[in-house]
C-alpha cells in the first residue's frame, strides 16, 4: 500500500474468484471468506451481488436469508439488506459492505481490498 502527495495511503484492489457460474440456483447464497473478510455472494436472475455476511443486529449469516426484490432477509429478525449497495432497507443510514462482482469465463469473481503484507 503506497501513500498519495497527502500521505493519506491509497488501497489498492483485486479480483478473486469465490463460485464458479451455475454453482448458485437462482435466489441463493453462499458465504465465502476472501482475504479474511465473510462476504455473501448471492445469484439472482443471472447477476451475482456480494456483500458483507455479517448481519450488523446480532451476527447472523445473511448468505442464508431470504432473497426478493433485490433485498436479503436476515434469517434470525428479518432485517433486510439491499443486495446492490448494503443499505439497511429500513433504515437507509445504516449500511454494511458491498462489493463488485464480475464474471470472467466462468469464475464469479468479488473486488475486495488487497491486504498489506506483514513486514518482518
Ligand atoms: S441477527 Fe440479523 S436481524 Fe437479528
């Protein structure tokens, strides 16, 4: 990770595959764990969306909750997440990660934060 003229550090991203195309049913999840992050990949109506699997309220799993009309129903109290940005569908200043997906041949593949490696 490098820092810009400001000092700030400047992340840098990768693509890393988690599924491979037709693996997920339509309306289904899975949680995969990328670069040490739970992240839900859900496939609905042959687009893949990827977001944080930890629900915010007490931890459940989203990647097992219901899936309509774009959102994720948290199984545990059916908080309800928008699977395209993480927002909290009932209370839109509340909102957990979300990532690019994108399909290269047949692997789904998530966008996600490189992690720095450790220095000796
Ligand atoms: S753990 Fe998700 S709504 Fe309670």
């Amino acid at each position: 990770m490098a820092d810009n003229p400001q000092g700030e550090a400047i992340k840098s991203y990768t693509w890393r595959t988690v599924c491979r195309v037709g693996e997920l049913a339509d309306g289904e999840g899975k949680t995969v764990t990328v670069n040490g992050r739970l992240i839900a990949i859900f496939h609905v109506q042959g687009q893949y969306h990827a977001i944080d699997d930890t629900c915010p309220h007490m931890g459940a799993s989203l990647s097992g909750g219901y899936v309509e009309e774009g959102t994720v129903t948290c199984p545990w109290h059916a908080w309800r997440f928008r699977l395209c940005d993480g927002v909290w569908a009932d209370n839109p200043r509340i909102k957990i990660g979300s990532y690019a997906v994108r399909v290269e041949g047949e692997a789904v593949q998530v966008r996600i934060e490189e992690v720095p490696a450790h220095k000796p």
